[in-house]
C-alpha cells in the first residue's frame, strides 16, 4: 500500500514547488546598494508570468505585473538622500528584502586599465586602507566576462567601504567619492 501512494506524493511535492515561483533580481539589486537620489528609479526582475509585485522603499511604492515571460519593471518614485530598505513583494512569490540601501549619488566609474588601478596599489596604499572606514562609499564592481550573446545574470554585488573591502576597490573610484562625498552631503542642507 504504501509503494502505490509514494510516487503521488512525490508528483504532488514536485507540483507545488513548480507553482510557488520566486521573484528573481538582477545583482544590483543587493543588500548595500546605492539609488540615485531624486530621480526615479527603475526596478525589474522575473517573477511568475502575470504575478502583480510592489515594490517599496523610502516610503514610497510602484506597481508592476509580470508579462508572459514573466518579465517585470516599475519605476519607484524620487527620493530624497537618505537610507532605507526596498521590498519587493509578489501575490505568490515569497518577499524579497534588501537591507542598508543608501539613496544618494551614484557615479559610475568606467575606463581600462586607470580605472583598474587598486587603492591597495596606489601610494600610502597601508595608511589609506586603514583609514578607509566610511561606510557610505559603496563599490558595485562589474566584473570581466565574454559572451556571444547577452548576459542577463551577472556575480557581483555591492562592497561596504572598509579597511577589509577598500584595498580592492579602484583607486580613481574610491579617491573621488571620499573627497565628494561630504561635499555632496553637506549640499543637502543648502536650500
């Protein structure tokens, strides 16, 4: 008796995973993550084809339904600078949290080899990284991958500025930020 109920329970387990779909993000959508201040702010990802999400942060919240393929995107309304958390949450999917969200200036850092160039390199390289301890400057480094076709998973995610972190963090990135970031900060409080 109890061969003949084994395999229908099995196909039921395996029926009910298939139908409680995750909600998916893409790698810059991580704990640590820093949006651009008041601006609005795209959010996508997958989740179950014609699953309704909301996304939430800052107060704020948008509304998206995922298409056929089950492909998302909404745009979060502009925030002032400031921190919080975004959810993300679907009717079926279990939520998605995203802890230590910065919402501020993002710069973006591109270049070959002088955008390579590491602090744990650069000059004063031990002194720099032992006083590299603002945790508002946060690094998002894309790494080098070759692809024929376009990639839509990415493996990174965002570094905190630390003195364990900021000896891999570009040099050229990690100096600019330090030197702007109070005086970006401080432009907050100007009316």
């Amino acid at each position: 008796m109890m061969r003949s109920i084994f395999p229908k329970l099995v196909l039921i387990l395996l029926f009910s995973s298939v139908c409680r779909a995750a909600i998916t993000l893409p790698a810059v959508f991580s704990d640590h993550m820093v949006l651009q201040r008041d601006m609005e702010f795209p959010v996508w990802g997958k989740a179950q084809a014609g699953e309704k999400i909301i996304v939430k942060g800052g107060g704020k919240s948008a509304t998206a339904t995922a298409d056929n393929a089950g492909k998302f995107s909404c745009k979060l309304p502009a925030m002032s600078a400031g921190e919080t958390s975004l959810v993300i949450e679907g009717e079926t999917s279990p939520t998605v949290t995203i802890n230590d969200v910065l919402i501020g200036d993002v710069w973006i850092c591109s270049g070959q080899s002088n955008m390579e160039f590491q602090v744990k390199n650069g000059k004063d390289a031990e002194k720099e990284i032992a006083a590299a301890t603002d945790s508002k400057i946060r690094v998002f480094r894309v790494p080098h991958v070759t692809a024929v076709e376009p990639i839509t998973k990415l493996e990174a995610k965002w570094e905190v500025c630390s003195p364990q972190k900021a000896g891999d963090f570009t040099a050229v990135g990690y100096f600019f930020g330090r030197e702007i970031r109070p005086a970006r900060e401080c432009s907050d409080w100007v009316d």
